[in-house]
C-alpha cells in the first residue's frame, strides 16, 4: 500500500489551518437540537462511552452494534428499543442518514476501518485510543476528518479531566520554567492481559460471538477461549497495541498539550525480549523531539517506562520519604519539576520553592459531552484527530520500534517515512482482510 509523502510545510499547515478554519466553516452549517448516534462496540470501553454519550439530553441512539449478541443485554437495559447489529457495515449502510455520528469502541485493530466506513459516509466520530493500530492509518484519519469537515474526538477521557488541564495550564504559564526533559511511565507492562507464551488450541465459538466479524480485519486464526476476546487482545500484536498503545494516549497526552509537540525526530526502544506474536514486556522507549517555546532547548527527550520501569526518583527533587506514583509524567524545568501523576493534582518540587503556590481556578469538563455539545454546535473539539492522529503517530511509533530494539529510528514525518532502517517502514501499515479494507485518502 502507497504512503503518500506530505511536506513538512503542507503536514503543519493543514493541522494549522483546520484548527483555524473549521470552527467558522461548521458554523455555516445547520446547527443540530438533537443528535443521532450509533456506537460500535458495547462492552468495556464501549459500555462506558455509549453510557457517557448516552448521559447527555440531546443524545438519541438509533443503532448498536457489536459482535457478540451477550453484550445487548446490558444496554437494552438502559437504552431500550434501538436496533441490534453485529457488522458496523450493515449497521451504517441500513440505518443510512438516520446516523449524525458513530463511536467506536472496538479492539484497537478495527478502529480505523469502522471509524473511515463511517467518515466516509459523512458520519462525525468519536474513536477510543489509541486512535489507530498504525501510523498510516492514524495519518488517514486525519485527512480524512479535515477532507470531510467531521467534528472528532479520540477517546482519551483524560484529557478533559480537572488534573490534566490544571497541569497544562501550569506548564503552559511557565511555573517552572522553560522545560529541559519528560520521562513518562506507566506500572502495566505488555502481556499483562493474556500472560500467556504462544497460541492455544483452539476451541469452539461461542454461540454468540461471530468470530468472522471480530478477526475483522486481521488475518485469520482460530477461536480460543480466555485469550483474545474479551480484553486480552491487547497483548496481541494482531489486535492491540501493548501497554504503550493503552496508556501512552493518556500520559502522553498532556505532555503533547502542554509544550505543543508535534512530531519526534529520533525514536528509541530496549526491552526484556518478547514472543514473536505479543507486545514486549518491560520497556524504555526514548523520544527525542523538536523544541517549542516551551521547552529549553532545540530538542526535547521525552522517555517511556513501562512494566515497573520508572526515571531515577532523584530527577524529581523529591523530599525524603515521597516516592514518584505508580504512573504519569514527570517535567524537569528550568525552575522546578513537575509530577503530573496519572490521574492527579500536579505536584511541584523542590517543596521549598512552592510551599505557598496556590493553583489557579480550573474546572474538568466531560470529554463525552464535550463532543456532542461540538457536533450540536458545529464547533471543534481540542482533541479532534487534528491532534490525536500525531499523537498516535508517535505512540505507534514507539512500538516500531520496540520491534528493532536498540535500533534509533530516524523520523521523516512528512514523508511518512522511517529514513534509516527500511524494514521497519514495512510497520507503518498492513495488509487487510477482504471487506476490512482502509483505502488511503486522496
């Protein structure tokens, strides 16, 4: 499959420009007083966005859609009367103009062939993290929300909690000076899910899962039971996208918000070794980015700890007997640190320094919300695939590299290209499954 080149110039001009334009252009449309919904997926995550969605008043849902038929019965519980489906095609092709917009909460390999059959058919999207199974597919989405004017939104709740948008702010207003270095980490480590070494044997379906209709995109295995579906698919390289693709959208999310990153220079991965079929388990990926205003040098390193890895407790400036929590995100400042645990208040050290800080007044909004009132109100939303598409870019990233452990990878970003190692640009995509298809944006 082709990856189109797109220059440095035209990439930072078209995320410029749809931030600037599309407010005023979706003003000129029809503003909604109700908004009709179709969720893809309805357990797990697909449970909690169909239900937060679900909570706002102007919220009508006109269609669910899941693979397996056990998951109806808890949102016809709450959602009575809405049609029932287990292909997404089916679902959108049927119900047709009576859908203004889909969620998809699907394993991460099927996000962007549900998501790009809905935009595609002029459908608004609100899409879990990460937002894409790889990096073309994240650069599609992109295009294709800003080609066909949708309002978007990446599932990464987080961004628009009341702690996440105090330490954006923070950081933003300087408090602790110009930014030197990031290290972000999370507790979970890849194959945490399954925990298993290789494929079992295989077993048969349940009667109510269409195997078919999950594989999806993917190729082809056998059914088991405990392994892939529910959850445990993340571990699988087929279907997921490890503990970096399930938390770095979160931890790295205000870290991208806060010093206006847009896209590494240099990618760096060691691990503990892994199954050929499963994400690695603990691993240290090591970012290295252009400077912005808000950073300290030409360059920013940002480095990614997971499974127990952390950065050096020291770096922080912490006071004896205060340990660095189980996850988030530590800035180092010219004037002081941050740690921006996941989820938490920021904390600023040396304690000395900010004994009489007092943050400023801030509020934490529903991400769920916010999307519907930016559909309703033909506005845009900050975490739109405008940013969650380079976001996931990264982060995907992250796990090509991990798949060259020890290998730096050099970044061409405009030309959707890694320049010095040419088989790892084999991982920007994949081959899919017929009638699962992800056809490039022209």
């Amino acid at each position: 499959m082709p990856l189109p080149s797109l220059s440095r110039r035209s990439f930072l001009q078209t995320s410029a420009a749809a931030a600037l334009a599309a407010p005023a252009i979706l003003s000129a449309q029809t503003q909604k007083t109700e908004l009709h919904v179709a969720a893809i997926g309805a357990n797990g995550m697909g449970w909690s966005d169909l239900s937060s969605v679900g909570s706002h008043a102007k919220v009508k849902f006109v269609g669910f859609c899941d693979v397996d038929s056990a998951r109806f019965d808890k949102v016809d519980e709450k959602f009575p009367g809405v049609a029932h489906f287990a292909d997404y095609r089916e679902m959108i092709d049927k119900l047709g103009d009576k859908i203004d917009a889909v969620i998809v909460s699907t394993p991460d390999h099927m996000h962007a062939p549900a998501a790009m059959y809905a935009m595609n058919r002029g459908k608004h999207c609100y899409c879990q993290k990460p937002l894409t199974h790889t990096v073309w597919e994240a650069r599609q989405m992109r295009l294709l929300a800003d080609k066909k004017q949708l309002i978007t939104q990446m599932g990464n709740q987080i961004h628009s909690n009341l702690e996440y948008r105090m330490g954006t702010r923070l950081l933003k207003e300087g408090v602790i000076g110009k930014i030197t270095a990031v290290h972000s980490w999370v507790g979970v480590k890849g194959q945490q899910y399954y925990g298993g070494k290789a494929r079992p044997d295989s077993a048969e379906v349940p009667k109510s899962l269409d195997w078919n209709l999950w594989i999806g995109s993917a190729p082809e295995r056998p059914y088991a039971p405990e392994v892939y579906h529910p959850f445990k698919w993340r571990d699988w390289q087929d279907f997921g996208s490890g503990a970096l693709g399930d938390f770095a959208c979160h931890i790295l999310d205000p870290v991208f918000t806060a010093l206006d990153l847009t896209a590494p220079k240099t990618i760096q991965c060691d691990h503990e070794g892994f199954n050929p079929e499963l994400w690695p388990g603990p691993e240290t990926v090591k970012y290295v980015f252009p400077g912005t205003k808000y950073t300290a040098g030409d360059t920013l390193p940002v480095t990614w700890y997971d499974g127990g890895r952390k950065p050096p407790r020291e770096l922080a400036q912490l006071p004896d007997g205060k340990e660095l929590p189980g996850g988030g995100s530590l800035f180092i400042g010219e004037g002081g640190t941050m740690v921006l645990p996941h989820v938490g208040m920021p904390q600023l050290y040396p304690q000395a320094k900010f004994a009489d800080f007092k943050n400023p007044e801030e509020k934490g909004l529903s991400h769920w919300h916010v999307w519907v009132d930016a559909v309703l109100s033909n506005t845009k939303t900050s975490d739109g695939f405008h940013y969650a598409g380079p976001l996931t870019e990264t982060v995907q990233l992250g796990n090509i590299a991990a798949l060259h452990p020890g290998k730096t990878l050099e970044w061409d970003v405009n030309a959707l290209k890694i320049k010095n190692l040419a088989e790892a640009n084999k991982l920007l995509t994949k081959t899919y499954r017929q009638g699962f298809e992800v056809e490039a944006v022209s």
